[in-house]
C-alpha cells in the first residue's frame, strides 16, 4: 500500500477550479444584487407602474440568482478539490468555521431570492394588459 497525500480525480479537480473562479467574483456580484435592490426598492417607493417595476424586479432576482450561486461555491473551494470526490472529508470540511460562514452567506441570500420571488414579484405587464382586455369582453350577461 502506498502512503501519502490522496489523490483527486481531474474532474474534481476541474470542478474546483470552475468553483474558485466563480467565487472570486463574489463581491462584484453582491455589489450588482445589492444596486438592483436598491433600484427596485426605489421604484417601488415611488409608486412606478408594473412596466417599470417587473424589469427591476427581474434584474434583482437574476443578480440574487448569481450571487447565491457564487456562495455556493465560495462554500464548496473553501471545502478543498478532496470535497467532490470524498464525502466523508466533505462533510467534516463542513464543520469548520470558514465553511459555517460561506453556508450561512449562501442560505441567507438563497432565503431573499425566495422571499422576493413569493412577493417581491409586480404583476407583470402582459398580465395587466390581458386583464384590461378581459374586462371590455362583453360577456353572455350583458355585462
């Protein structure tokens, strides 16, 4: 039997580098969540019509989207390449601070991307046009 360090396969080997890569990118795309926030927080305050609102809402869940994926893989670089291939070093790489705190990141944002597609969301215009379609379609009732 031959002893030392344990070898990682080339593709947990590539998929670890695809993840540090993504996570260097990590500030930039909280920066870009949070201005697509603010842009949208600010015309919902305003009172902006669905057509200006949907596209802002859009753009902050694509940039949550993003950011949550670059946590997640902040979370899985800081495990180490022996994480894809070894559950047994994956799960005890878990325990450990500097993981706890890129997890907790990661399900933070993951938790405001959902939050914002349950209500965040404006109707969206095609919808609101549809409706007022709708409504001046006399029915069978006379209405």
């Amino acid at each position: 039997m031959k002893s030392g360090r344990i070898q990682v396969s080339p593709e947990a080997d590539a998929s670890y580098l695809a993840d540090v890569a993504l996570a260097s990118q990590f500030n930039e795309l909280l920066s870009r969540a949070e201005a697509a926030e603010r842009d949208f927080r600010q015309a919902q305050a305003s009172g902006a019509h669905a057509d200006v609102q949907y596209p802002l809402a859009r753009n902050l869940d694509v940039a949550l989207t993003d950011v949550t994926r670059a946590a997640f893989a902040a979370q899985r670089a800081e495990i180490g390449p022996r994480g894809y291939d070894d559950r047994i070093f994956r799960r005890k790489a878990m325990a450990t601070p500097p993981v706890h705190r890129w997890t907790d990141e990661a399900e933070r944002l993951l938790t405001m991307r959902e939050t914002h597609r349950l209500t965040g969301f404006p109707a969206r215009p095609e919808a609101t046009a549809l409706g007022a379609e709708i409504a001046r379609v006399p029915t069978a009732f006379g209405h």
